[in-house]
C-alpha cells in the first residue's frame, strides 16, 4: 500500500475526530448546561441592573424636581413686597406713610439741589432721586443694620434656651423667656413666634416665618434644627449649643476678615478721595486754572470721563475688598 494513501487516511481521520471532538464535547462534558445554568442566571442580574439604573434616572429626576422647586422658591422669597420690606426694617410703617415721606424727601431733595444749583433740570433730578433713590437706600440700611443687631444677639438667645432646656424647662418656655428678656431685635422676633403659637401655628411653622421677617443665614439655620428635631428627636440643647458656637465661630471669622481687610479698604477709601481732593485745593489756590474743565467743551469732557473712570475704580476695589461669609 502506498504510504501517502496511508497518511491522507490518518489525517483525515484525525481531522474528523478533531471536529467530533469540537462538536460533542461540550455536550458530554455538561459545558453547554453549564453556559445555559450561566445565562439563566445573568439574566435576572441584567434585568435588576436595568431596574437600578431606571430607579437611579427617577430618583435623580426627582432630586432635580425638588432643587427646581426650592430654586423657586427662593426666587419668590427674593422678590418682596413693599411690607415685607418695611417689615423687616423694623419700621411700623404702612403704604401710604412710605409714600407720603418719599413725597417729603422728592420735594426737600429738589428744593436743595435747585437751590444750590440753580438749574431746573438739576432740581428735577433731585426729585426723582428723592422719590425713588433715597427711601429705598434707607430702607435697605436699616434691613442691614437690624439684621446685623440680630446676628449679633442670636447666639445669646440660643445660650439661653440651651440652659433652660439642660435645666428642664419646655421649649416653649424658654422661648418665652427669650421674648420677654432679649435684646431687640430678638425679643421681638421671638414674641412673634409665641403670638404664632398662640394663633395654632406649630413651632416649626411659626419658627420658619422667621427667616421670611429676618433673612439671615443664623435664623435659617434656627430653623431646620427644629423642624429635624420635630421629626427625628435627639438631644437639642446639644444641636443648638453647637448652632451657637458656630453661629460665633462665623462672626469671629467675619470680624476676622474684616480685620485684615481693613487697611485694604483705607487705601481703597484714600485713592478714591484724592482727585476732588486735589481738584479742590487747587481750585482754591488756582480757580481760573481749574475752572477750564467746567467751562469749555473738552474740560466738560474730559471731566465725564474722569468722573466714569474714577466710579469704576471705585466700584472695582469696592468688589476686591468686601467679602461674604
């Protein structure tokens, strides 16, 4: 027998064994059961992945709800009233009494203005910043002086309802106790939520109308602590021995801040006073000098100039110097 007939016999065969091999043998060796037993059981894996992956894309959808909600919130909260900002001034005016001292301020603004000027225009707009400009700035500095009042009285306040409660005292008593020996403005603040408990209000409702009459981040914080303690419970004279501390830690950081900053601000303050400074002691010494930029066109000119390029410096090293904590 030819011996390549032979070796074309023996490879074939064992190439048809080879291929038997490959074909049977997952199936006598339990190979292919155990690829199904694996299938099987990644299939309710992938099916709980999907499911988290759907329960994740709806709990973020609902964070994101929820951060559209408070977002728009506080855009209303924003947007006040007249009364709230009256309120929150700590002035027992209404409507028509902010109208009438607007009125007074308008007239006794332009009286003054024309009266040093001369000029109509200039006393018409001495009425409009009268009217407009200046009942609001006063408004607004008396909202910043009284919040700064009550930040600086609040972490007395908390002391005390701590000590009355590590005494034994209800809240409500210490609250009370608050509202009738404080500083103002936290005696009144105070008194107002007793009123609100009186009228039915729950605490935690009637303690979140304070950060409506005094939006300050001390009173927000007032606040959330009751509204947790209401529903979770816990030791809370040690919550609001903590909120005073770090109530005081603010200011000391705040107080801090503005330490360091201060000579800053005096450098900002003396760059700023410096040419009506020197304007004026020249024009004292030297009137027909000076008096050019007030009388020929380009000395109006240049004056505009100077007088934009010296509020944006102002306004510039007035946002490098002032800092929110």
């Amino acid at each position: 027998m030819d011996l390549s007939f032979i070796a074309v016999v023996v490879l074939a065969t064992l190439a048809a064994g080879g291929v038997a091999y490959a074909l049977f043998y997952p199936m006598l060796s339990g190979q292919a059961r155990a690829e199904k037993r694996r299938k099987e059981f990644a299939a309710p894996v992938a099916a709980r992945a999907l499911d988290r992956e759907a329960q994740a894309r709806a709990k973020r959808g609902q964070i994101a709800q929820s951060l559209k909600e408070i977002e728009n919130r506080e855009n209303a909260r924003n947007k006040l009233t007249l009364e709230q900002r009256i309120s929150q001034a700590g002035l027992n005016w209404d409507r028509k009494k902010f109208y009438m001292v607007s009125a007074a301020m308008a007239v006794g603004t332009a009286v003054v203005l024309f009266a040093l000027s001369g000029n109509a225009l200039v006393g018409l707009a001495g009425l409009f910043i009268g009217a407009l400009g200046m009942p609001l700035w006063f408004l607004q500095h008396s909202r910043n002086r009284r919040l700064k009042k009550f930040a600086n009285e609040f972490p007395n306040a908390l002391d005390v309802i701590t000590r009355g409660i590590k005494a034994g005292l209800p809240l409500n008593d210490c609250i009370r106790i608050v509202a009738t020996e404080a500083a103002e403005p936290v005696r009144t603040e105070f008194r107002l939520i007793i009123e609100s408990q009186t009228l039915g209000l729950p605490l935690p409702d009637a303690v979140a109308k304070l950060y409506e009459r005094m939006p300050c981040a001390e009173a927000n914080f007032f606040g959330i602590v009751l509204a947790i303690q209401q529903k979770t419970g816990g030791n809370l004279s040690e919550t609001l021995g903590n909120l005073s501390r770090v109530i005081r830690d603010r200011r000391k950081m705040r107080d801090k801040i503005q330490a360091v900053s201060m000579e800053a601000k005096a450098s900002a303050g003396i760059i700023a006073c410096l040419p009506p400074s020197v304007a004026a002691m020249v024009y004292l010494t030297s009137p027909r000098y000076i008096e050019l930029l007030w009388i020929t066109q380009s000395g109006k000119l240049a004056l505009i100039g100077c007088a934009v390029w010296m509020l944006i410096g102002v306004l510039v090293m007035r946002k490098m110097i002032n800092f929110n904590i």
